[in-house]
C-alpha cells in the first residue's frame, strides 16, 4: 500500500505572509495522524522562508508520526538535521531564487558534497534520501553513494497536466512548452509516466526505495499512483490548499482515498 507524507510547509508560509504565530504548523500533527496519513514531511530551507529552526525542533520532538525533514546538502543545515535526529533526511537543491524546488540534486556536480551529508546523517542514525530527476545514471549513482531512498522528482508531469487539464495556459504565460499543441502534450504526458515509471523500476531494482513527489495534487495524482515500485507519495501545497475549504482532516483523508482506491 502506497505511503502518504504530508508536507506540513504551506501551513508556515500562511504564517509568514502576516509574519506572526498563527497558524502554528505543529497543531497539524495530530490531524494528520487521525485522518491516516504515514509521514509528516517539512523541509528547512536555508533562508527560512516558512519553517524555522524552532518548528522543526517541536514537529521531531511532538510528531506522532515520522518525520522527513527535507534540507540541502549545506553544511550548517545538516548538522542541525542531525541534531534534531529525525527520521529521514532528504536531500535537495535549493537556489534562493526559486519560488520552490525546481528540479532533483545534481550528485554529479555536487558529489563529494552529497557523499559527506550522506555520511554524516547514517552516522546519526538517520535515514537519507536523495530527491532526483528520474534519470536512469542518477539512480545509479545514488546507490553508489550509499542513499537509502531516492524520492523522484515529478514536476515535469504535473506540469505537462497542468497545461492540459487547468486554466494554467491563460494564468502562467512564462512557460515555453505552453505553446506546444495540445498532441503533443498529451504525448508528452505518456512520455514523463513512463520515464517514471523505469525509473522506479530501476531503483526498486538496485534495492532502493522509492517515494516521488512535486506539483502532484487531486486531480493527477493518479498515474503516479499505478506505479508499482513507488512506495510513497509526498504531497504538500495541493492539501494545504485544499484545507482551507475542507479542513485539513478532510483533504488529507481526500487524499488517502486516491491512494488506496
């Protein structure tokens, strides 16, 4: 059965936007427990943009679940996430820049980096992950590099259904692959969960495990689902979104039901 991590981080952005204390990530805990989901997930950017050093110090001392804590592979921020001992680290690339996480770490440009965050967070007894693009050669380098998970990156399909299925073509005029016809998105489409899926086939082969996740919400998260090798899913913005109509409770047990149909 397909694990569900829920990403708790657009809860503190909420927060951030009023810069005050409300709302406060950590009461998300015990609903997303009561409504079934496996894994909270937050990730504790260098430049502090939602989550801060304090909320990931209570949500790995209070979670009822395991905790995920997503970070670079900076130096200073792995030795807080060895501090703080949670259940797994995974790790990503960040550029202060991006409004979110745009594409998987580079371990072939940052290899020596990525090996000692590696080798620093076993020897804290923390499970890591490395979150990637679903190229064949990274996965295999992954292994090399000792990962335990590899959590596959899958903007590049939500993408390509958000420009079939959404009003993303008359909202987001900035992206290029918006002016491909509307054919060859849909193979596009068919292209990206294949990619996927042998790249999960991959890991799961090398012994990996496997979770994916970016840009996955309601309405496509489907596909994902019906590969095999994925284990988990780790999904944030479309929940806490979703939350603000039907509580989170709610549209995380909408969530569930996508998963386990």
């Amino acid at each position: 059965m397909i694990k569900l991590g829920v990403n708790i981080d657009h809860i503190a952005v909420l927060r951030e936007a009023r810069k005050i204390n409300d709302p406060d990530p950590v009461e998300a805990l015990g609903i997303v427990k009561r409504a079934g989901a496996d894994q909270i997930t937050i990730h504790l950017r260098e430049d502090r943009r939602h989550i801060h050093d304090e909320d990931a110090r209570r949500i790995v001392e209070l979670s009822p679940l395991p905790v995920n804590m997503e970070c670079s592979i900076d130096e200073d921020i792995v030795d807080i996430v060895c501090r703080l001992k949670p259940h797994r680290a995974t790790l990503v690339p960040e550029r202060r820049e991006e409004v979110t996480t745009e594409g998987g770490l580079d371990i072939f440009k940052y290899e020596e980096r990525t090996l000692a965050a590696i080798e620093k967070l076993h020897a804290h007894e923390i499970e890591v992950s490395l979150f990637i693009d679903p190229d064949l050669e990274i996965i295999s380098r992954s292994d090399a590099l000792g990962a335990d998970w590899v959590e596959l990156h899958t903007g590049s399909y939500a993408n390509i259904y958000a420009m079939l299925h959404s009003n993303l073509p008359h909202s987001h005029h900035s992206i290029e692959s918006l002016e491909l016809p509307r054919h060859t998105l849909r193979t596009k489409l068919d292209e990206s969960v294949e990619t996927l899926k042998g790249a999960a086939d991959h890991a799961a082969s090398l012994g990996l495990e496997v979770a994916a996740g970016h840009g996955l919400n309601y309405q496509n998260v489907h596909a994902i689902v019906d590969i095999e090798a994925i284990g988990e899913l780790n999904i944030g913005q479309s929940i806490v979104a979703r939350s603000v109509f039907t509580g989170l409770e709610e549209a995380v047990r909408e969530m569930l039901k996508l998963l386990r149909r």
